[in-house]
C-alpha cells in the first residue's frame, strides 16, 4: 500500500466512525502538537489483562470480516 492509499483510507475510516468535523479536529489536534505515538502504544493497553486485549482483537477481526463481506 503506499502512503497516499495509506492515508486516504485512514481519513475514510475516520470520518465513517467520527464524522467530518470530529475528523478535522483530529487532524488539528496531530499537527500542532507533538505526539510520539511509540510512547503511547507502551500505556495503551497497561490497564487491559491479556484476555481481555485478545478478546477485543478477535471481534474487531470478526467485524473486519463482516464488513468486508458487506
């Protein structure tokens, strides 16, 4: 995938879940402010126990599949 279909696509999925004007927020809030998000990763999932992170990794795979299925 190169980095203009990368984008692309993630500006749809943003605005297909958050709306046009939460999306353009977003996207105000990522270029001013400096943000490391390898940093982030390391605290995102702290609170999480190994099974409840697997168990949100496979519905998000099952809802991959079902909207690819359409």
């Amino acid at each position: 995938m190169t980095d203009t279909l990368l984008k692309e696509s993630i500006i749809k999925h943003l605005i297909v879940n958050f709306g046009h004007v939460q999306t353009e927020r977003f996207i105000a809030l990522v270029t001013k402010e400096p943000f490391d998000y390898t940093k982030w990763q390391e605290n995102l999932y702290e609170d999480m126990s190994v099974e409840e992170l697997s168990a949100r990794a496979m519905a998000n795979r099952i809802n991959k599949k079902k909207l690819q299925k359409g």
